[in-house]
C-alpha cells in the first residue's frame, strides 16, 4: 500500500514519519541526529517499541539512505517504492511560494535562492529535498513551507518602518513562522466547532523552543510575531525576541563583538536560557523556580508578560476574538504559563477553570468565560501529509 514520508530536515538532523495513505496511520516515527559530526544515530518509534541505531552519517543523502534501509529492516516497507510521496518541511517560502508545490529541478532551485533569508533552514531543507529526488526518483516531492499561512497578511502588517528600497529591492519584511503550525490548528478547531474557519478569529499562542503567536481572522493570518526571521516577536527558549536594534551598536562599542556574533548570541544564548542561566527547557526551568531561584522567576515574569503584550495588541486587531488557543510544547503542558496569562486577561472576563488547566483538557476556560480558552495539541507532521494528500488528488 502507497506511503506518505514527511521529512523535517534540519542542519544536523532529520525528523520524519512514515503514513499509510489509506488509513492516515502512522506507522513509524525517527529522529537522525549528529548528522555530520562524531556519534550520530537513528532513532526510531513503531509498535510501541524504541530502537536507537549507531551510524556515522556524514551529510544528509547517507542518513536518508539509512533512515529508509531500516523501514525495510524493521518491516515498516517490503520496497522503499512503497514510498510514493514525500512531504518536506521547508521553512522560508519568501513571498514566492503562497502555497505547497511539487518540487522539480526549478522550484528546488528557488528554495535555495530563498536561504538568503533563512540560510540555517531552507539549505537543509533542500538538501532533504535533492537528495529524496535522488534516492526515491520516483516519488512526488512536496515542499510545505512554513511562511505559507502568513502570505495574507496585509502591507500594513508585514512591512518595516525602514526605508521602502530595503523592501524594493532586497524583500526585508515579515515572513512569520510557524504557518503549518497555525494552519493545523485553525482546521482543527473548525473541525472541533463543527464550524467553516470563516466563522472564527483566534489568536494562537504556540510555545515551543521557538514560539510565536498568530492573529487568525476568519481563518487567515493576519498578524504574526516572527518576522524577517525567526529571532523577532516573544521571548523563546534560546531567542531573545524583538529587542531594540541599537542594542547592535551599543553591545559592539562595549564587547568588540561583530554583528553575526552579536546575533549568534541572540538566537542561541538569550531567551529563556540566556536570562535564567539555568535552561531553556521549561521543566528546568519549573524545578527551579520550585527551589526560590530568582532569576529564574523574572524570566518567567518576563516571558509571560511578552506573551501577554502580544495577545493585548492582537485584540485590538481582531476586535472580536473567539477563541485563544494555546499549542506547542510549552502551550500545551505549562498549566502555569497559561495560568498567568489568562490572569492578565482576568479584567476581560476571560476566565481558566483550574482543574481543568492543570489537566491540561482541550477546553481549558471557565463556563463564563466571555472567550474560550483551548489547549490544541500541535501537529505539524500531520498537517505536512494532508497538504501532500492534496496535491497528489489535484495531480491525478
Ligand atoms: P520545538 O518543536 O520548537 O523544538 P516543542 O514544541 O517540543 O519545541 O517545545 C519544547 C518546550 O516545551 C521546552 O521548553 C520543553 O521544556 C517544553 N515542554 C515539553 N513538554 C513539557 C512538559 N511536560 N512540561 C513542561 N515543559 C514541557
């Protein structure tokens, strides 16, 4: 029976599931890590059962490669052709790619011309791509990019106060992240309401290791945290978020630091772990603050109240909000964080019901609640393999 492979590849790993197109199943979930460095591994996730495989893979084609010879090790496939669609997570899709596409020889070249806007994503995003085309000619390669849910948004929304020709000539504006996220979960509630997604605006809160938020009205974004890249809107796991740009200056004039350190230093050492000095995993995070550390609890005051900055400047968007809906790792399992958020919405009359929060239920808020307060598990993988499903109908 026909599969679908949904590949997230990344700079040093690869994540992927395999579905049963009939049933929608998926039959088994992995994880390469280390690829190109010293003690890289497979792991892998089928029928209950966890298997860690050692293998030095030096560049992607040889994890891919590796990846698929143990589907047919572990039974998952008889014949990688079973393989006859591959759905690829591509992040930046610039204002190029305003929704999925079969990838050919042209539209693989156009995701690397893109990497000029996310050099750290879209190259191993294409090297995925290249070599699945290489190693499974025959099947359909899809690239789902993650700007894709952002392109309705309004010039108003997604331009830069900066000189017009930086976007006349070299596309500086907002991209957002995160878009199969949102799209999973503005379907998924629709599906949940029994509702068309024209009927909802919502405003989504995904908090991962990397988080944004989205304004959705009737279905559409209309604005989003993430910017030109990933490191603009809340505070995140190693991210600082949106801080003042004379702050390059200022840390240069001070630290002899250049610009790429000084955004090195933004993206991986700020955030949640630059300012707890503990983490940037929650959990840690949680612990701590359990043990009184001070630090640790202005980090959080001040990742909540980023959060809340944001959602209050969303209302004054949407005017009428539905739903809020919290997603991602963080959403989806930090009753404490949405518990102090929606506080701050308290003179809204948005309301949680405890209980129901700390079980971390699908709808979280109070019966009086005048918005509903939801927490929707995430699933982008899923959301990857209906996008190839569609393509593939609308080929046949
Ligand atoms: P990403 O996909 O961006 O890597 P995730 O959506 O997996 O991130 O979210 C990772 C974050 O979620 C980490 O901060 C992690 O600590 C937090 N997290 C995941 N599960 C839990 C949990 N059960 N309790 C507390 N935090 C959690």
């Amino acid at each position: 029976m026909n599969k679908t492979l949904v590949i997230n590849s990344g700079s040093s790993s690869l994540k992927f599931q395999l579905f049963e197109n009939q049933t929608n199943e998926v039959l088994i979930a992995g994880l390469v890590e280390r690829i190109g460095m010293d003690m890289s591994y497979l792991k892998l996730e089928f029928n209950d059962k966890k298997v860690k495989l050692d293998k030095d893979m030096p560049n992607h084609g040889v994890a891919i490669k590796f990846m698929l010879d143990s589907l047919i090790e572990y039974n998952i496939v008889k014949d990688i052709k079973e393989i006859t669609s591959v759905g690829h997570r591509v992040v930046q899709g610039g204002e190029y790619f305003n929704k999925s596409v079969s990838v050919g020889q042209e539209e693989l070249n156009k995701i690397y011309e893109l990497a000029e806007l996310a050099p750290l994503h879209n190259v191993p995003n294409g090297k995925g791509i290249e070599e699945c085309m290489k190693i499974l000619p025959d099947a359909l390669n899809v690239a789902v990019f993650d700007t894709e849910f952002h392109t309705t948004l309004e010039p108003k929304s997604f331009l830069y106060p900066v000189p017009k020709l930086w976007y006349d000539e070299y596309k500086v504006r907002k991209y957002g992240m995160h878009g199969t996220s949102y799209k999973y979960i503005v379907e998924k509630m629709a599906e949940i309401k029994n509702k068309s997604v024209d009927d909802m605006n919502m405003i989504i809160c995904h908090l991962g290791n990397g988080a944004s938020l989205c304004a959705t009205e009737k279905g559409k974004s209309i604005q989003t945290s993430m910017g030109l890249t990933p490191l603009d809107g809340i505070m995140m796991g190693t991210r600082s978020g949106s801080i003042d740009p004379s702050i390059f200056e200022y840390v240069n004039s001070k630290t002899g630091m250049d610009i790429k350190e000084i955004t090195k230093v933004l993206n991986k050492e700020s955030g949640l772990a630059g300012m707890s000095g503990v983490s940037s995993d929650f959990r840690d995070l949680i612990a701590e603050m359990e043990k009184g550390n001070e630090d640790v609890k202005l980090t959080v005051d001040i990742y909540v109240n980023r959060i809340v900055e944001t959602i209050g400047s969303y209302f004054f968007r949407l005017k009428k909000v539905d739903a809020i809906v919290f997603t991602a790792g963080i959403g989806e399992n930090v009753a404490m964080i949405r518990d102090r958020v929606i506080a701050e919405l308290n003179f809204l009359g948005v309301k949680l019901e405890a209980t129901k929060n700390n079980n971390n239920e699908l709808v979280i808020s109070s019966d009086d609640s005048s918005i509903e307060v939801l927490v929707l598990p995430t699933n982008e993988e899923y959301q990857i393999y209906k996008e190839v499903q569609r393509i593939s109908l609308e080929r046949n």
